[in-house]
C-alpha cells in the first residue's frame, strides 16, 4: 500500500511503553523499521519482546529539559545509532478540572510534559535532521486542542500548542526536507481514556457520529500514512469518528 520502504528507516516514538505509542511503534516495526522505544522508565520486557526488530530503548523524562537533552546526546553517541529519520512526539498526560478549580502546578504539569516536553524531544533531534537533510516529524495532538473541552483547559492549550509548533516547524523544515504534521485523536480506547467514570465516555459517545471510540491502531495508521506521503507538511489530520464535525 505504501510506495516508501521503511527498512532502513529509524522512528523514535516518545511513550511508546503502551497505548496509542506502543501501537504507532507497532505500525512502524511491522513495515520493517528499527525502533527506538521511549518512556520515563525502563520499558518492559514483554514489550521488547512483542517486536519483529530488537528495538532500542532511551529512558527520561520529557519535561525535564536538561534530562531530555542529556539523553538524547548520548543516544547519538552509541556506536550501533543508525540516526533518527522519523520523531513521534506521543508522550502525553492529562490532570483535568474545570478551569475556576485548576491548580497552577496542574495547569503547569500538563503544558511541561505534553507541549514544552515535545519541544525539549524534538529540538535537538531537530538540529541533526537539518545536518541529515531529512527527517520527518509527526506530533501527537488532540481534537481538544481544536475544539476545546470542558474540563481540560490546561490539555486543550496544550495540543491547541503544539498544533502551533507543527505549523511553524514544517516552515522553518520544508527547505531542509523536513517535513511537520499533527494528528488529532478523539476518543481512542486506552488507558487514558479508561480513566474516566461511565457518565463521561457515554456523554462523548453520544457525540461521535461513528457511535464508538477509535482504535489505537488506527491513529497508528494515519502515523504511517503521514510519514509516507513525501508531499504533505504542516497538516493536522483528525482521528475522531467525525466528532468534530
Ligand atoms: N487516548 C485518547 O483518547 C487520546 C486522544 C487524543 C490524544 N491522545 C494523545 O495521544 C498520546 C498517547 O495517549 P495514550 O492514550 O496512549 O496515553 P497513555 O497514558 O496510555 O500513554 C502515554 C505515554 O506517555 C508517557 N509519558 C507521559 N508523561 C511522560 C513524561 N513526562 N516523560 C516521558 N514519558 C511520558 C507514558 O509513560 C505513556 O507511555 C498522548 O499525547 C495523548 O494526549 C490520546
């Protein structure tokens, strides 16, 4: 289906120990690319060992800049690093509250990890795909960030943030071949959307013109859709069983 060969591609997805990350990670092994697993703690073995390709792994904390930095640097001094040629900024958390009730540490955890914490991944690899002449880099949004959501106003600034920075990367990217898009999931099945009470996911249901949640699969779909088409940057592609139309 897809005319680009990713065997001798390398994709770092940030939060692939489970969820939507672990299943964009799967998308991208199945077709035949190396990996690079990321999570805050070392990845589990069962994990490891549900790849085709022994992945590589890289452990920090996303919203820890100098953290982040560190890790990276040292990735590219490992002797076997083939280089990075696709970024999947996917780590992401929510700590919602209706905005009169949001604490400022709330309103700051969810901005550090899920905006600044994609900018602190993508930065240095960024330097080294504009020496590389390529690269591609796909950020894990969300249909808040477009449409904004009771209750997550610290979230939806957030993905609304990095729908910006995708924007403005595939601008600053496009001479050197470096291409910048979004995807903005609805409600897929994970444990971030399991998390909520019965009343909450009924009440979205009701909204979703498909009538059911999205599969973590398919966001990983369009994952791979968005790294093979060599002519789309900049774009924001909606996940959502039509929930934002
Ligand atoms: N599940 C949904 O319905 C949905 C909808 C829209 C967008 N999203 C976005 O998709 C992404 C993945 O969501 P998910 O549902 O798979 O969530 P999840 O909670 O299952 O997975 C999130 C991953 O991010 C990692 N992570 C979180 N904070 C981190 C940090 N500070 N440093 C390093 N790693 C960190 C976690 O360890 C985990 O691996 C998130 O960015 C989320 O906002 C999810």
């Amino acid at each position: 289906m897809f005319k680009k060969d990713f065997k001798n591609q390398t994709v770092l997805v940030t939060g692939s120990s489970r969820g939507i990350g672990l299943a964009v990670a799967h998308a991208f092994d199945d077709l035949g690319a190396q990996l690079i697993l990321h999570g805050r703690s070392a990845i589990p073995a069962d994990v490891l060992d549900s790849f085709h390709q022994k992945p590589m792994t890289v452990e920090f904390d996303v919203a820890n800049t100098e953290e982040t930095e560190a890790q990276i640097k040292d990735l590219y001094k490992r002797p076997d690093f083939p280089g990075i040629d696709i970024l999947v900024n996917n780590a992401g958390i929510t700590k919602d509250q209706i905005a009169i009730g949001m604490s400022p540490a709330d309103f700051a955890a969810v901005i550090n990890t899920n905006l600044t914490g994609a900018f602190n991944v993508t930065q240095p690899i960024f330097k080294k795909m504009v020496r590389q002449k390529h690269g591609d880099i796909i950020n894990m949004s969300s249909v808040v960030g477009l449409m904004g959501n009771i209750g997550q106003v610290n979230y939806a600034a957030a993905k609304a943030g990095l729908i910006g920075m995708t924007k403005t990367l595939a601008k600053e990217g496009a001479r050197r071949n470096i291409r910048v898009n979004a995807i903005a999931p609805g409600m897929i099945v994970s444990d971030m959307t399991d998390a909520l009470s019965e009343d909450a996911k009924a009440n979205v249901l009701g909204n979703v013109p498909l009538a059911r949640f999205g599969l973590a699969e398919e966001v990983a779909e369009t994952a791979v859709f968005l790294a093979s088409n060599e002519y789309i940057t900049g774009q924001t592609i909606v996940v959502d069983g039509g929930l934002y139309i």
